[in-house]
C-alpha cells in the first residue's frame, strides 16, 4: 500500500456521553497506537485496550483509512482525548536467498519505516529547537540532576545551553543583596538586609543596606517602598528569595512608613508567607510590587456628632437622635458637608419615592470601613432651619462612632411605586346585593374571609365601561376560574384576594361575581381608592406531562428567602421537617410564586403532595403533604407540610425538580339513602387500636412538646407514670388540644376518665391510665395527671398508637328517696335518722331479724332471741341482759292514779283482781301517810318478794 497521509494524531474534548472516537491514520497492529486522557488538571494518563472501566476497545486496525476507538467509560466533560500512533520501532521482514522477491512483505516493511519516521517527526515538532538560519555549538549540558536540581536553564557566554545559578527576582522591582543573620535594628553591611528576629515569619521589620550586592545605590528605591499613601496598612508586597534556589522564599506586607536610617532603610512589614531557610551569606533577590491607592468613598463628606439632641449639629456634622443606632429613629444633617458644599436641595429629595421605603442610607467611618451604620428612609425629609430632619428605620451596624470621625454618607433612593394593576373603584361598605353605585365595589359581608359574592358597578372611576370584560371572569372550564386582587392604592399592605368559583350574574348596572376568600390584610374604608385586578385561571387542559419546577437546594434552616432559585427546609432530618421556604422564583429565572401559592386551595385536610427529587440522582428524594395555610413572605413562600418519605439527603446547590400534586376539594354531602335490609352478620373482624386519634409514641419523659403528634409520660416504666404530655395536633395535623383539655370536665373526686394508649398493629401492647386531676395547657402541648390501672407489652420510640378517652360519670348529689329497687341494701355506716322515725305503712309490721345467734341491741339492752310465753314479763339481770318471766300470782289492775309512781300509793285508792292488767308489782309497796289502799272482790293475792 502507499501511505499518503501525514496525520499521526487525532485529539477530541470529553463531554460525559460519547464513548466512540475515529483515528485517521493507519496502524499495522492494535499496539502501534497510544490513547491517552488528559484531565482538566493537566494530569495525563495512557490508556490500555481491555474490558475494564478504564480501558478501551478498537477497530479498523489495518485500515488504511483508520478506525474508531471505543471508550469503556465517556470521557468526562473537560478532559482531552489524544489518540496518536505510536509504532514499535522494530524490524521484521526476513529476506531468504534464492527465493522469490516478497514484494508485498517488502512493502509493507518500507510502510513501517515511513510511518516509524512520521512518529519521529511528530515528537521533534513538539520539541525545541534552533531555526534553520542559526547555529549552536552543543545543545547538551553535562550538570548532574543534583546539581541543576532547583536552577533554571539558560544560555552561556557562548550562546549554548547551560544551568543557571541564580534566578531572576520573580515580579516587581528588584536588587541583588546578601543575607545577614544579625538581628540587630542597625546597618547590616554593604550590600547586605538581615531581619528583626532569627525565625523570618516571626519578623516584623527588615533593615537593608543603601548599596545592593553590586554597590549601587539603591536607597531612593527603597525608602519609596511606602509612598502609597492612601493604603495606608498594606503598602506594598515584598518578597525575598534565594537566588540559587527556586525553593526559599518568604512574602511580607509593608504596613508602614518606612524609616530613613543612616546608610540604611528601616521597612515595617508583615509576614505572609514562605518556604525553606536562608544561610548567613546566602545571595537573595529583594523584589517590591507596590499595592494600588484606597479608592474614594462614595456619598457626602461628613464629620459625627456624638450629641442627640433635635437640632442642627453644625457646620458640615451629622448626629443620630439615639446613641443606640438600633433605637435611632431620626438623623440630624446640617445644609453643608464638611468640604462646605451644599447638600440640603439633594437631601430633601430622599423622601420624594412614592414607595414606603424611599431610599436607603449608608454611613461609613472613612478611615475604618468596618464602622458603619446602615439605615432605611420611610418618610419625607424635614427641612428645618439650617439642617434637614430625615425619619428612619434602622437596618443595620457595625461598631461606633466617635466625635469627629469623617464619615462617608451615601444614599440610594428606590424608585417610585409603579402603576396600580387593573380597574381603578372606590370601596362601598355596604353588603346588600344591590348597584353599589358609580365606580364603587362592595362585598357582601364585613368580615372579608366570610365574603362570597362581590357587586362591582358597570363602570369604573375613570367612566371606563367594565361589564363586557368583568362577565369574562367566569369563562373558564376549570373550577377555579381566575383570582382577583383588591388592593388599596394608596397602602399596598391593605389588601383581599380572592378565587373566582361561580358564573358571574349580570344585574341592573352591576355584576355580581360568586367568589372564595383567599387572603386579606387589614379592612378598606369607604371611597378607599382600589386597584381591582384580575388573574382568569386557564381552562381545563387534556392529560399531560406531569409539571415540576427546577430549584436548587440550600442546606440553611432559617425562615428566611433561601435565595433567588433555591428552595430550603426547616430542618436537617428530613422526616421533622415542617415547613419548605420556597423562592419566589424557580432555578430559570421564572417567578412561580401565584402557582405555589395556590397550592394550599384545597379545601380538603391534606392540600396536595410534594415530590422533590435530586435530577442527577433520583433515588435521592423527599416527599411531604401539604397540610396547612402557606404564607406569601417578603420574596419567598412558606409552606405547611408534613414528612411522608425520603431517601438520602440533598447537598448544598443539588439540582432539584420540585413536583406539586393537588389534592381534590372536599366534595359536598351527598343525600341520605333509604335503609337497606340487614345484611347476615359478617365475620369477627380483628381487634382495632384507635377509636378517636392517631398519634406517635415519643420515649422522651422531659415535661415538653416532644413534636407534632406525639404522646409521651414521665417515667420510663410505665406503671410509674403520673403525667401524659399530649401535643395540640395529632398525626393528620388536626388540632386536637380542645378535645384534650375536656377531659377533666367532670366533677368526680376518683377519676375524670380513662386514657387507653394503643399500639397500632399490636392490640395486646396498651396502657390505661385514669385521669385524676386537673389538666394544664402547656405552649404547645397539654399535660394531664393520671393514675397507672393496668398495661400490657412495651412500646418503642417512633410507635404508631390509638389514644381513646372515656369519660367518667359526674358525683352524685341529693338524699335518697327509697330503696324499693334494692333487693339487697347495704348501709356503709351508721344510720342516722335525723330526727325521724322509722314508720311502717299499711299497718305493717317491722321486723328486725338478726342472723344467727347475733343479738337486737336497743340503747344497750339485749332482748332474747326467741318470744317468751303468754303472761311472762320482761326482766333484766342488772347487766343489760333481758328475759321472759312467769307472774306467780292473780292479776291485778289499778284503778285511778294510785300507782303513778309504780310501788308507791300516793293517795286513797281502791283496786280490784278484775283481770285488765295495766301493771305488775313486785317488791315493797309504800302507801303515803294518812292514804288508805283498799282491795276489793274475791280472789288472792300474792306479793312476790324479789
């Protein structure tokens, strides 16, 4: 073959995705060509033909024409791909006498040896050289590689090359000197710079001697090391390195005015950096790059008052009216800075924004710039006599000033407020459902969250005819047809919005729109002037690709705008996260903040899903609900979330695609059906853990709120547990703390209820607890005392648990009336009968039984157990002990008064044996003095003796 071509090598930049290169040339075997990769950092590295990550494979070895080398792994983006032919310089054609001529394997021989010279060429072009026109003696040198090792190559007397000794100085002005170890503040010697101490990065000032090494004068040079005089602690860098060694060096800052000495310059400085050590006599290059002047401050020229009195502060001064910057409300500045020109038309201009804001102050201490103070102005300025008064808001500040201190101030004025969006009304306090008359708007309620229609007049304040755009409101096919803002014109703060939701109905000079409260600030006054715009919702779109934004990732926790395009979380673990801050614009630049904000629309208690995925690595993920109200701050937004799942975490700057996924409106509630026929009875179902809330085990025992849906108790054992800490929200995010705190509602002096606490999954792990006093809201969360009654099993940190309260019945109070229902009653103590008697009706008896051989005690008398015969009479022992006894004798009566006093006949009496007993005798009978007792009728009488 014939070899016309002299491309040797062929170079390509990585990009991370191709893997196939061409090479243009020819090569006779697959190891006459070498594949190298060269990194961004110049590291260059030869590749090997193979399967592994790091090798290659190749075809279209003996093609004239070349072939492709494919890469096992893309070359990644900034790296170089070089593939150039590299023939083994070897020769193998072996020519036999007498045989015929090879001419093809002659060939193919004087191939290999132009393609080994076009090798060679390509290394010589890369190479130095002498031009064609001019000669060199020796291109060699003979110094060894210790010897030139940290010297650089030059060229000698003769022209040819060689090593160099010493260097030239490295940047900046220079001179040759002679290094002294002497540390004394004094003239080193001619030719000679030595240092205020031994070890040079403890050095802080450098004594060099007026001549350099060749004994010129060079003090004019030296003492201008400090003639930059407005940087005043950075003067310039000076460097001093070995002249025979590339290695020593060391880099100071002068920070001073240098000192003229005699036949010697004294040179403060500062130690930056260096290498190596230098030997007393050593030659070393003094090198100076002077540092650039302080540039001017911008803004008036100003010197401080340290007074706060409301007055002008003088002649070219400024004073605030509170030493403490942070309380200061008011800055004092007089007609004229301290340079006398006037500045009172200019500042009485930096309250002329139409914006709250007008402008922001800045003021510096000119000779130390990290003194300062920063200020917003929100007001007009005050021109009084002399000086102007200018109302602020301070911002920020660093340090104070003192009397006297220059100070720089500056100021930047915003622009004014732009135009007011939409149609221009007047605000109508009314709410009946009528014309709200001339360019006016009204709502139908007060209370703007509880709006739902909205009258809004056929014209506005400019006469403009508005029906025909205002009955557009409504036309889209979504269900949220549009927003419309409501914003006063004259305070941006005060605001209502709204969601268009219904037709639009067109009345007698007037449309009524059917609306949803969205979000509002403050109340309109009547006439307030409005800006009434509107945002008309795009229609019902067919199925397509599911949308995401593009943010990037920052790691702070802060509530605070992450950033133009970023997004941040509020916590580091992501399953305690709570919140997402959200710029109001995406990675692109595009301001997403009226979509994000609609993403709390739902009407239901979960608004949507949020799915966030790294897009270089989609297993790194985090997925939340949205379950709350989001909040428009000052350039971002904050959304209400809780933590569903998530895989790894996201790095600082990761490239997020953030994906939102609504969630349906609560649906209306549907009519009652008929009552179906009874089913047959089903299976037993399994034991269920929850009757009322859904919460999260927490094994904390700390009297605090342990995290949104927790639950926890004071002991680690559970029977040892006196106080439940239950947090105001449960898993679902509802606010629970209501409910709670209800439970020591009942009066009852044993216990308010009882606390059933259940694993869920695990019917047999529970505890129950009765509540036994008065529960105490905590920030957050609601403490209630409570009693251990029984547990079962254990619970783990994280547990998933039902918490089911029930509540006791109130004590009982009043007297009861009878105890018919009780078949048993039973006296828990001793009976007290008030004053009353125990009565019978109907005639019936009372009986009173006792059991056994148990006794009926009454006022300490104990009666037999069992009736005694007819005409036996009680009898008492003398020890509270009674019996029945037989009279031994007739009956008597006793007639009249006679015996009132038992045994003693007070008067004249007459008795009979006529049997009507009213009493019996026994013992002595007295009869009074001059009294006569007279017994009359047959029979006999027996006085029984005791």
């Amino acid at each position: 073959m014939t070899i016309s071509s002299t491309t040797t090598k062929n170079s390509y930049s990585g990009n991370d995705s191709t893997t196939a290169f061409a090479y243009t040339f020819y090569i006779p075997t697959s190891s006459d060509i070498q594949v190298i990769e060269r990194s961004s950092a110049g590291v260059e590295t030869v590749k090997a033909e193979g399967t592994g990550s790091a090798n290659y494979s190749i075809s279209g070895v003996g093609d004239s024409s070349g072939g492709t080398v494919t890469m096992v792994t893309a070359p990644a983006d900034g790296t170089t791909l070089v593939l150039r032919r590299s023939t083994t310089q070897t020769q193998s054609t072996d020519y036999v006498a007498n045989d015929p001529f090879p001419a093809e394997t002659h060939e193919d021989a004087l191939d290999k040896l132009t393609i080994i010279a076009q090798d060679l060429q390509e290394q010589t072009n890369r190479s130095f050289k002498v031009s064609r026109t001019n000669t060199i003696t020796s291109p060699e040198f003979t110094t060894s590689a210790t010897n030139r090792a940290n010297k650089a190559v030059g060229f000698d007397s003769s022209g040819d090359l060689t090593v160099l000794s010493d260097f030239n100085p490295a940047g900046g002005d220079s001179a040759l000197f002679q290094y002294s170890t002497t540390t004394t503040d004094a003239d080193p010697g001619g030719g000679y710079i030595r240092f205020d101490n031994a070890t040079l990065s403890s050095a802080t000032n450098v004594y060099v001697d007026d001549l350099e090494y060749n004994e010129t004068d060079v003090s004019a040079w030296v003492q201008s090391f400090d003639d930059v005089s407005g940087n005043a602690t950075n003067r310039g860098r000076l460097r001093v390195h070995k002249a025979t060694d590339l290695g020593v060096w060391n880099v100071y800052r002068v920070n001073g005015a240098v000192t003229d000495a005699s036949g010697y310059t004294k040179i403060p400085l500062t130690y930056i950096d260096g290498a190596g050590s230098l030997a007393d006599d050593d030659k070393v290059f003094l090198s100076f790059t002077p540092s650039g002047e302080d540039g001017a401050i911008p803004g008036y020229r100003y010197t401080f008052d340290t007074s706060t009195t409301d007055a002008d502060p003088g002649a070219g001064d400024i004073r605030f009216n509170n030493g403490t910057y942070a309380s200061a409300t008011a800055i004092y500045i007089d007609d004229a800075d301290a340079d006398g020109g006037s500045t009172a038309a200019d500042v009485q201009t930096w309250g002329d924004s139409t914006e709250t804001i007008k402008g922001y102050l800045h003021i510096t201490d000119m000779n130390d710039i990290t003194t300062y103070a920063r200020f917003k102005v929100t007001a007009a300025v005050t021109d009084a006599s002399g000086y102007n008064k200018i109302t602020v808001v301070h911002l920020a500040s660093n340090n104070t000033f003192s009397a006297s201190d220059e100070l720089s101030v500056h100021f930047t004025r915003c622009g004014d407020a732009g135009a007011s969006p939409g149609y221009f009304y007047k605000f109508d306090t009314g709410t009946s459902a009528v014309d709200p008359g001339a360019g006016e708007i009204a709502f139908n309620n007060g209370t703007y969250a509880s709006a739902t229609a909205i009258y809004i007049d056929d014209v506005d304040q400019n006469s403009v005819n508005t029906v025909t755009d205002v009955l557009t409101w409504d036309d889209s096919t979504s269900t949220i047809k549009g927003y419309l803002h409501i914003t006063d014109i004259n305070d941006s703060s005060t605001y209502a919005r709204f969601s268009i939701t219904g037709s639009s109905t067109d009345g007698s000079g007037f449309n009524t729109l059917v609306v949803t409260h969205i979000a509002s600030n403050n109340t309109f006054s009547a006439a307030d002037s409005l800006s009434v715009h509107f945002t008309r919702q795009g229609d019902k779109g067919t199925k397509g690709a599911i949308p995401s934004y593009n943010y990037n990732f920052d790691t702070s926790t802060t509530d605070a705008d992450p950033g133009s395009g970023d997004i941040r979380f509020n916590n580091g673990t992501y399953a305690s996260v709570t919140e997402i801050y959200i710029d109001d614009a995406e990675a692109n630049g595009v301001d997403v903040s009226t979509d994000v904000l609609t993403w709390d629309d739902s009407t239901s208690t979960i608004k949507g899903y949020l799915h966030i995925v790294d897009t270089d690595d989609a297993t790194t993920f985090a997925r939340f609900s949205i379950t709350g109200s989001s909040t428009d701050g000052s350039g971002y937004n904050t959304l209400s979330v809780t933590h569903l799942s998530s895989n790894n975490t996201f790095s600082a700057a990761d490239s997020l695609s953030v994906h939102f996924s609504p969630y349906g409106l609560k649906g209306d509630t549907g009519s009652t059906g008929s009552t179906g026929s009874t089913g047959s009875t089903g299976s037993t179902g399994a034991s269920g853990t929850n009757s009322q809330l859904s919460m999260t085990w927490d094994n904390a025992t700390a009297d605090s709120d342990n995290g949104a849906g927790k639950i926890a108790w004071n002991h680690a054992t559970i029977a040892s547990a006196t106080v439940l800490y239950v947090d105001d929200a449960d898993d679902a995010s509802a606010d629970i703390s209501a409910f709670v705190q209800s439970w020591d509602d009942v009066s009852n002096t044993i216990a308010k209820g009882y606390v059933t606490v259940t694993k869920e999954g695990t019917a047999s792990t529970y505890a129950v607890f009765k509540v036994n006093g008065s529960v105490t809201d905590a920030s957050g969360y609601t403490k209630v005392p409570v009693a251990h009654v029984v547990s079962s099993g254990s619970f783990s940190d994280g547990d998933g648990v039902g918490v089911h309260f029930t509540q006791s019945g109130a004590d009982g109070s009043g007297d009861m009336s009878d105890v018919v229902d009780d078949t048993t009653p039973q006296l828990g103590g001793t009976l007290d009968v008030n004053g009353n008697d125990i009565v019978s009706t109907s005639n019936g008896d009372i009986t009173i039984t006792p059991n056994g051989s148990g006794d009926v005690i009454i006022d300490g008398l104990k009666y037999p157990q069992t009736d005694g015969s007819i005409g036996q009479f009680l009898k008492t022992n003398g020890s509270a002990q009674l019996s029945f006894e037989t009279i031994e004798g007739g009956d008597i009566s006793t007639e009249g008064s006679a015996f009132a006093n038992y045994n003693q006949i007070t008067d004249n009496a007459t008795t009979t044996t006529v049997s009507t007993k009213n009493m019996f005798l026994m013992g002595d009978i007295t009869v009074a003095d001059t009294k006569t007792w007279t017994i009359a009728g047959n029979g006999t009488l027996k006085i029984l003796v005791a």
